[in-house]
C-alpha cells in the first residue's frame, strides 16, 4: 500500500496553444525533492495545421514523460498508480506544443502526484 499521504500533493492544470508554446506546470522543487506523477490527461482541443504537432510533457531537463500526437483532437489519460512515474530531483514538469508546420496546437493538460524526498 502506498504511503503518498505523507507528502505533499501536488494537483496542477494549464493550457499551451500557438502563441503559448510552452508552460512550466510545476516548478523544480529542489535537489531532495522528487516529483512522483500518478495521473495525467492530455486534452488537445485544437489540432496543429499542418501535420507534425506533437504536446509533450517533460521534464524541465528536457527528459519525455509522455507524447502524443497533436494533428487531431483527442483526449490521453494516463495513469502511473498511487507510487507514480518518478521525475527529479532537482526537476519540474513543463509542457510544450511543437513540430507543426503551420500552427501548433491547443490542449490543456492536468497532473496530479505528489512530492516525496531523497533518502539516500
């Protein structure tokens, strides 16, 4: 049984679009500090023009946590479980909108995890 409880959570939402490419969705919490992601869902709203739009969720090293398609509309929810998909430390979550070749797209994207500490 996970013991998430213990730390704290961590809920975040936001939008990238054309003339937004990129959002720092959580901010680096520090060289103890890990990210743990349990659940996140992509939503793109609009579709790139152009074909090659892809919304990435990665960390602000600028490792991929997940990547999907942007040239239709379509909602990606992915879920890593109450333990959640590692990130850190020393490293936040950002989001981008790229690769089109006329307009990137629009999607909204929400996250929720928790923070848990370096024990070693």
């Amino acid at each position: 049984m996970s013991d998430k409880y213990r730390y704290q959570q961590v809920n975040e939402a936001g939008e990238v679009t054309n003339s937004e490419a990129s959002l720092e969705l959580v901010a680096n919490p520090g060289t103890v500090t890990y990210l743990r992601i349990e659940k996140l869902v992509i939503s793109v709203f609009k579709a790139a023009a152009g074909g090659g739009g892809i919304v990435r969720v990665q960390d602000t090293l600028g490792n991929n946590i997940f990547t999907v398609s942007a040239d239709g509309v379509g909602v990606f929810p992915m879920d890593w479980g109450d333990e959640g998909i590692e990130v850190g430390p020393n490293a936040g979550i950002q989001v981008i909108t790229a690769g089109a070749n006329q307009t990137q797209a629009s999607a909204s994207v929400a996250l929720a995890g928790h923070k848990t500490f370096r024990t070693a």
